[in-house]
C-alpha cells in the first residue's frame, strides 16, 4: 500500500517561511527537463528506481542512472555518484529509502542540480518531532542551495508530450502525445492526482501531472502560477486539501486569472474546522468551507462540487471559446432527455430560449409532427431513417444567435454516434461555439464515447446535471472577464478607522456590549436603533416614554451577548406597567442566566417596526483573514442558514452581487404585502461591516450585527456584537 499523508502538509513542517509563489521560469529544469538522473536506480523487478526507469522508457531527453552497487544496467551505464556524472542533471529523482534522502539533497546542492524528487515516506506527515525536523532541514538544504524540492511522500510527475513520466507507480499513458493544449491536474494528494489522469484512457487530453506529497518546498500554489504561464496548458485541474498559507494559492490563481487559464479546484477536507468556537451567528456560518470558496471566488476559480466532475468541467473550460450568447439549445432524439436537460437547465440557471425564425422554420420542415419542433428539441428516433434531419436541426440551432452552446444527449453507446459527434464538431468548429455531448447511456465507455472526447470542439459529460453546471460556470466566468477589474471605493467615513479604534480602546471587556458595538458601527456609518441605559425600574419607565411606546427592553451584561437564549430581551412593551414588570423579569433571568456576572443595568429601545430581517457579519478567518457575510438573519439565522460569504474589504457592486444569491433574495424586492428593500442602502451597510472588518483584523475577531430590521428605504440595525481577539466563547445562558 503506497502511504498517501499529503493532506497533513498544512501543518507547521510545509513550509519553513512565507514566500511569493515559484513561476514558471523558477520551475523550468523541474517542468521541462533536458536530462533526468534517477538515485537507487536497481536491477531488481518491482523496486521504485526500475518501475521509474520503466517508465521513462519514451523520455525525450538524456536519462542517467545512480547507483554504487552497478557499473551498468541493462544496455545503460550506471554511475556512482550525481558527482561521477557525465552532465549536471537537470532533476534527480530519489528512489531511496527515507534515510539516505538528506544525503541526496546534499549531492544534488553540491553538483548545481536544478530540482530533486523525493519519493520517500516517513518524514513530517508522521508528526514525529525528529521526522518534522528532518523534513524541515532538507527543505531548507534545498532552498538554500537553489534545487527546487517536489515531496517528500511524493508519488511523482507527468509530461506526456515529453514522455517524462517520473513515478513508481503504473502511470496512465495515452495513445499518443496530447496534439494541442491540454489539462494540466495538480494534486497534493499522488493517489487521486494519478486516478484523474486515468481520464486519458478514455480519449481526454491531458498534457501535465503534477503532485507534491507533503509539500516540504514546492506545492499546489507553485504548479498553479507555473502552468499559468504555459502555453501547453489550457486549463488547470486542482484536487486541493489544505495549506499553511492558502493565500499564496490565491495568489497563483490570480496570475492564472491574468493569462486567462481556468482553474477548476475540487477542495477535500470541507469541514467547519473552528466554527463550534464561533461566539456569534456569523462564525457559526462562516465555516472554513464557505470561506475557502470565497477565496476561490474571489481569485476567479471555478469551484468543482464533486471529484467525479473535476476532469469533465476542466476538458469543458479548457476546450470552450468565450461564449458568445447566454442561451443554449438542446438537441435530443428522445423526449425523456430533452426533459431532464430542461430540469436540470433550470436548477442550474441556463436559459433555453426558443429558437428564431429562421432556425424555428428549419425545426418545423424537419422535426415529424410527434416531435417537438421547440427548444428543447426532440427531433425522435426517426433521424435513423433520416439522418439529415439532425444535421439541419443542428445547424440551425448552432446559427442561431440565441444560442452559445449547444447540448445532445446520447442514450445508446453505438458506433453509429461516432458520425454524429464529427457533426457536431464540425458545426460548433465553424461557429465557434462548443457542443456538449451528455452520455445518457451507462455503458459508461461504449463505442463512441472515446470519439466524442476526442473532437476539439466537444466536451463529452457524464451527468445532464453536470453539463448544465459546467456551461453556467463557463458563463458566469465569462461575464467575470467582461466585467474587468473590479474597483473598491471605500464608502466609509475616511475618520472611521481612527474613531472605532478609540472606541474600541475604551471597551470594558473582550465582548463589546451592545452600546458599544452599536458606538463602533455608528463610526462607520451605520444605521442603528437608538438606547438608553436604566440601571433601575423608574429609570426604565422615564426613558420609556421619551422613546415613545411601545418599547424593547434588553438587558446590558458583558456575559450575556445571547441575549434571547438567556430570557434577558422583552417587546412591544405597551405602557409604564408593563417597563416595571418586564425589568423584573429581565434582571431575574440575567443573574440566573450568569450568575456573578457584572450587569450594567437594561437598555430601553423603540420598538422598530417589522421588516425582513437581515444579519450581517464579519469573522477573522484564521487562514484568510477578515471576511463579511449577509444573510436572512433573526432568530432563524442558523435553522435557515441562507447567507453568502466575501473576503473582507467588498465593493458596492460586489455587496450587491452577494444579496443576489440569497434564496431568499426575492424577499427584498417586495414579497406580499412587504416593500422592497432599499438594495443599494442594504449593500452599503454590508460593504460598511466589511470595512471595520478589514481596518482592525488585528483586533475585531467576529461582527453580528443581527439583525437589519430592513422595511422600504427604512433599514435600521436593532442589535450588535463586536469580539476582540482573544476573547473567550461567552456563555450561551
């Protein structure tokens, strides 16, 4: 069993200190090496250093061999040393047991090797103390000598246009060396990395294999900048766990984002890692899952949802040319598949706009009248009898301006589909628009699938559901591109940085009371409801009636931010009677609720009056930094759970964008009897909450300001919570 650790690379033997990613021109003598020296190379069947000689058999370049033991192997000679080689090789893989590795990295310093493979199990992902500094000594070796490092606990690499296939593993190999750009798959992980490159077996061209183990020196960021800048390289498939410092990853994408290289990333390890610490709403919905996808986002990575999909949405991207209109039509021999493609079109959001007069007339001459002369377009099984109706069809509906795309699903693996998909090739060739083959069939490679993936112009999808999420992915990062550089113009107060920091100064604790929070959000420019503290019953009932009835009465307790699980929150008080009844109560449930606790006495409220009730937030994630959430908020906030992340700061227009992908969005242009929401009001309180975000992340560990009482152009927020860092989690009462 090949040991596979790499998704313990994230902990503190990755890296021993930050850096800006390796680019292309860094990793050359790793990427495209002239001359490969393979340490431990061995006679002996089975051994790591023969499966790798074995599968360097079609290296285009000069292959040397190491080994003290043999003067040669086979028809090779076999040198003693790196130092007793003929040329300076340009990498050196080790095929040695774990102990002799920090001797090779020496070798390969002294000699001036360019890049060095470290197949070797047993060092940092062991957790071992030792094996952590020795990982860390050879990564810091290497580095200080210039040898760029892949593993160790590294399976290895892949270059099938050079025949630089360096593993010890069976490497999938295609029939012949990829023709044009292909996909690049990086992996952490060897095992998967190689499984997805299994996909060349089925006629998917696969220029790069790229896997890093444990990470020591170069990573999955690395690989993402350096094949960004290869023109072999159409699009990037990223099988991604976990990394000391993911920004550097973000960083990569956004130099693939430059050259317009898609990177199609499926994240393993999607748990909510520090969300039960979460003081707040925010930080139990702010998990490290929905960041990381923030941050994906934000970099303009298309997310992958399943590994299944991962090689099938890159072969997509890396094959399709921008779109050039938003609909898609649909072209299928049986009723059954046009239907599901309009489910799943639906569920996904891609439009199946008719088609136009021209092309509607084609439908209707050719189409038999047990069709479906429409979109989706059932042209029935009678194109067997008449093959040229399909042709029309399709060309038709590939002219037609509506259409960016067009999708046929194929229900029986036959060779009479082969004829079908050149058709389809040819077409979308000539339109410049991709054709979409959904296999229907579960003979899942019967005849014609390999010829469907293999036309330039096709991408072949396994799921009807997968298809449609791939061309609304495609779409949406078109529309990304069009848009252009996102500018940030900051809307808070320029005095708001200074202000909140005095005011956070002046905090009694490491939980902010409401009147302070609520004091710190004022500084930015946010609306809140407005207070007075009552230490007593009479004073209660004055502040009352200079608010104006009715009134909300909570208590103010440093230990009690929850303030509905504690029973410390009354509405709609009605008169004097009720204030007294209802401070009794509340100064009650609070000592009961925290006993011992300090408590400053009840803040007396106007009662807003309803609205949709929004949360807005912030949270410091401890990988990313600051970050801002929206969501439909109040007491419902966690049941619901319908809320959109962004890293921290946000713009106008991005604010906007994250109200819009609420479910519950309809709900604030006007739903029954409600108005509609100020958009543009709400967007700036949550680009405001970003703000103090990002000013004091070196401060502020969580914001809930939960919730915006949001009514028409009448958005106000009736509670506040601001955690310093280094707060303890505050009882929930």
């Amino acid at each position: 069993m090949i040991p596979d650790h790499s998704a313990l690379s994230a902990g503190p033997a990755a890296i021993l200190a930050p850096r800006p990613v390796y680019r292309r021109a860094d990793l050359l003598r790793l990427l495209e090496p002239e001359s490969i020296a393979i340490v431990g190379a061995s006679s002996r069947a089975g051994s790591f250093g023969e499966r790798t000689a074995r599968n360097l058999a079609r290296f285009a370049g000069r292959l040397h061999l190491v080994n003290p033991r043999y003067d040669r192997l086979g028809d090779q000679p076999c040198h003693s040393s790196i130092a007793a080689l003929p040329e300076v090789p340009d990498m050196v893989v080790a095929a040695t047991p774990m102990e002799a590795c920090e001797g090779v990295v020496r070798d390969c310093v002294a000699a001036g090797v360019g890049a060095l493979v470290l197949y070797a199990a047993g060092f940092a992902e062991t957790g071992k103390p030792e094996r952590v500094a020795l990982q860390r000594r050879l990564v810091a070796m290497a580095r200080e000598g210039g040898v760029r490092l892949v593993g160790p606990n590294c399976i290895g690499l892949a270059d099938y246009a050079r025949g630089a296939e360096i593993s010890f593993v069976a490497i999938p190999r295609p029939p012949a060396p990829p023709t044009r750009p292909a996909i690049g798959i990086i992996s952490q992980s060897g095992n998967l990395g190689f499984a997805l490159a299994q996909a060349v077996e089925s006629g998917t061209q696969v220029r790069r294999v790229l896997t890093c183990g444990n990470s020591g020196d170069v990573d999955v960021a690395d690989f993402v900048a350096a094949l960004s800048e290869d023109p072999g390289c159409s699009a990037i498939a990223l099988l991604f766990e976990g990394m000391a410092d993911p920004t550097r990853l973000i960083e990569a994408a956004e130099i693939a984002w430059r050259h317009d290289k898609p990177v199609i990333v499926h994240k393993l390890g999607t748990g909510a890692q520090g969300a039960e610490a979460a003081m707040s709403h925010t930080g139990s919905l702010a998990g490290s899952e929905v960041v990381y996808r923030a941050a994906f986002e934000r970099a303009g990575m298309v997310p992958c949802e399943n590994f299944e999909g991962l090689m099938e949405l890159a072969s997509f991207l890396g094959k399709a040319p921008p779109p050039r209109a938003t609909g898609v039509a649909v072209v299928s021999t049986s009723g059954g598949a046009a239907i599901m493609a309009a489910d799943r079109a639906e569920a996904r959001g891609v439009e199946l706009p008719q088609p136009g007069p021209q092309a509607q007339a084609v439908l209707a001459a050719r189409v038999p009248e047990f069709g479906s002369a429409r979109n989706p377009c059932d042209v029935t099984a009678q194109v067997l009898n008449d093959p040229g109706s399909l042709r029309d069809c399709l060309g038709a509906l590939f002219e037609d301006a509506a259409y960016g795309a067009v999708v046929l699903p194929n229900g029986f693996a036959y060779d009479v589909a082969t004829p079908r998909f050149r058709l389809m090739g040819e077409l979308a060739a000539r339109h410049g628009k991709p054709g979409c083959v959904v296999w229907t069939t579960q003979w899942l490679e019967g005849p014609g699938a390999r010829e469907a993936e293999g036309e330039e112009h096709i991408a072949l999808f396994r799921s009807m559901d997968r298809c449609m999420t791939a061309i609304a992915a495609w779409q949406a990062r078109a529309a990304r591109r069009q848009a252009g550089t996102i500018v940030r113009t900051r809307l808070a107060p320029a005095a708001a940085k200074d202000a909140a920091a005095r005011l956070l100064d002046q905090a009694t604790g490491p939980v902010l009371t409401e009147r302070e929070a609520k004091a710190v959000l004022s500084a930015y420019g946010i609306p809140v409801v407005q207070e007075v503290l009552a230490e007593d019953a009479e004073a209660a009932m004055a502040a009352a009636e200079q608010a104006g009835y009715p009134v909300v009465l909570k208590v103010e307790s440093p230990a009690l931010p929850h303030k509905t699980e504690a029973g410390v929150i009354r509405l709609s008080l009605p008169d004097a009677k009720a204030v007294r009844a209802a401070f009794a109560e509340i100064m009650a449930n609070a000592v009961r609720a925290a006993p011992g606790a300090p408590i400053n006495g009840v803040l007396v409220q106007p009662m807003v009056p309803a609205g949709i009730e929004i949360v807005v937030g912030a949270r410091l994630d401890p990988l990313f930094g600051p970050t801002v959430l929206v969501g439909l908020g109040g007491i419902l906030v966690e049941l619901l759970r319908d809320s959109v992340v962004a890293l921290a700061p946000i713009g106008h227009d991005e604010a906007h964008a994250m109200l819009g992908r609420l479910k519950g969005a309809k709900l604030l242009s006007g739903f029954r009897n409600l108005p509609a929401v100020d958009l543009d009001q709400l967007a700036g309180i949550v680009q405001r909450v970003s703000e103090l975000a990002a000013d004091h992340g070196d401060r502020i560990a969580e914001i809930d300001v939960n919730p915006v009482i949001c009514a028409g152009v009448r958005l106000v927020a009736v509670d506040g919570l601001i955690a310093l860092r280094g707060a303890e989690r505050p009882p929930h009462g």
